[in-house]
C-alpha cells in the first residue's frame, strides 16, 4: 500500500480544507437493484465521511455505470473523473473486464492492468489520490464466464504495488467471511453485493482508509449486519 499517499489522505482528513471524493466503477459501485432498497458502500461510506469523521463540507460523489469496464471509464475521465476536481478518486472495476461473455471483447489480465496504470497516472496527473479497490469474488458455478476475477484481482494487486497505490483488498474481505467459500450471505446473485456484501465493502473502506471514528453509530451496525450475514452460507 501507497504509504506516501496514506499519509497525505490522512493528513488531508484531518484539515480544514474541504475534499472532493469521485467513487467510480461498474453495477457494484453503482448500487442499483441489488440492494433492494439498501444503502450501496458509497452510501454507507459518504455517512462516515460527512456525517461521523465529520467533514462536513467534502462532497462524495459516485460515477459508477452498470455494466461497464476500465475502457469506457478512461474514454469518459473528463465527465467521470476530471471535472468533478477530485482530492480523492476510487475506483473498484474487473468484474465486467473479466467477463468472456457478452458483447465486449475478451481482455487479458495484462490488459486490464496496463488501463488500471493509465487510470492511476491520470488521476495523479490531477493531483488527486488514486485508491484500487478489488472487486468481490464471483459464484463460478453459476457465472463461469466470470471465472477469471482472481486473476484480474491479482493484476489491481501488481498494478497497486508496481505503482504504488493504495489498496482496498475487498476481494480478500469476502473470501474471510465466506471461510474460503462463496460468500452466499453477502451477495445478491453470482457476483453483486446484496445490501450486507455493501456493508462489508463500506466495512473494509473505512479500515483501509483511516475513516473509522472511534465513537461511530455507523460502523457497529454494518458489522453486524456482515455478522449476521456469516450465518448464510
């Protein structure tokens, strides 16, 4: 993990001066539909931000688009990320990318990490910090075309060390509360999130970043509710 820029997010949370954060991604940073009616992570994160750490005057927001891939994200950076004047860009991407189904092309793994590298160095470019967020594991068995998500993980692991980028391992999280199974309890279907798999994603946010305040109403809530989702396997 980026310790230079770790230190400088964390410096920045406790200045006065307000911060600008753009979440971007696919379906699961988009947070529609597999919810049902629930907070997403960016949600649950935007609460611990504005309402808990509290800095009131940032503003969070998510630029995520169902369905799509690292490509469609760098051809829209200008509306997606750059105009927004971000502090702090996340962006959590490879379930799509993965995928050898569908209309889009299949891409390699090396692909895929040379347009993470290419997303990392333009968002340094705007002065704003980068942080790779993992996306969750994925149901093989019901979404083989999917399989490939641990090696393009792997790849935001190689592209975050060899760049030097702040890492949100949610696919390790997941893997942890599933006990080395699918974890069945936090997700809606073979790969989205249900409204407990955001809660563990927003869980894991906040630990990687620094933003868990000692005394949160937020945070004892969400890990209940992963707690409880451990019982469904």
């Amino acid at each position: 993990m980026s310790q230079p820029e770790l230190t400088r997010l964390r410096a920045a949370l406790v200045a006065p001066t307000a911060l600008n954060w753009v979440m971007t991604g696919d379906s699961i940073t988009h947070g529609l539909v597999h919810t049902k009616g629930g907070r997403s992570y960016v949600e649950h994160v935007h609460e611990l931000i504005r309402g808990e750490i509290p800095r009131l005057r940032d503003v969070v927001i998510n630029t995520a688009i169902s369905g799509h891939r690292i490509p469609q994200i760098l051809d829209d950076f200008e509306r997606r990320v750059a105009q927004w004047n971000p502090d702090v860009v996340t962006i959590m991407i490879g379930t799509n990318d993965c995928s050898t189904g569908g209309v889009f092309p299949i891409i390699e793994p090396e692909e895929f990490g040379a347009s993470l590298v290419d997303f990392v160095g333009r968002v340094r470019e705007l002065g704003a910090v980068p942080i790779l967020i993992t996306p969750p594991p994925v149901d093989a068995a019901r979404a083989p075309e999917r399989a490939r998500v641990w090696d393009f993980s792997a790849e935001i692991h190689r592209v975050a060390s060899d760049s030097d980028v702040i890492l949100v391992d949610v696919l390790n999280a997941f893997e942890h509360v599933g006990g080395g199974q699918f974890p069945s309890g936090l997700m809606n279907d073979a790969f989205h999130p249900n409204s407990a798999g955001h809660a563990a994603i927003a869980v894991e946010v906040a630990r990687a970043l620094s933003i868990s305040p000692e005394c949160s109403r937020t945070l004892p809530l969400l890990n209940a509710e992963v707690a409880a989702a451990t019982l469904v396997r």
